[in-house]
C-alpha cells in the first residue's frame, strides 16, 4: 500500500514493483536488486499542477508557493 513497501518486496524477490525512477534509483539496491527493464533517459516534459480553491485565487501564500515552484523548477533546468 506505499512505494516503499513494494521496492521492499521487490528487492526480497516478491514480484514487480512500478515506480518513478527517481524513487528506484535512490534505493540502496538499484543496480544490484532492483533493475530497470529499459534504458531510461530523462525528459523535461512533467507537467506540475498547483490546485487550489477558487476562493483562495488572490491568497498571498498561495501565490509564494506558486512563485516557490516556478523558482524551483528554473533553478533545476
């Protein structure tokens, strides 16, 4: 029922495990335990949505997060 529990169990030879990438090659036993199927070569085509209320539109903290993540976003490119 997480990620994690399944990386987990995937590396004790317990079946398949789908997740992001980033997640699978952090662990300890990628490489060794954990294999990915295919060669994977990063894009820069993820789309990120900020979901808020209507009413929370014009809200100043809800405009610093999506300032923070645009900053983000520009740094990591």
């Amino acid at each position: 029922d997480s990620v994690p529990a399944v990386l987990e169990a995937a590396e004790h030879g317990l079946g398949v495990a789908l997740a992001l990438a980033p997640l699978i090659k952090a662990r300890p036993g990628f490489g060794k335990k954990l294999v990915a199927p295919f060669a994977f070569e990063p894009t820069h085509s993820e789309t990120i949505y900020l979901v808020s209320r209507t009413e929370q539109a014009r809200d100043r903290r809800i405009a610093a997060v999506r300032r923070w993540i645009a900053d983000a976003v520009a740094r990591a490119s």
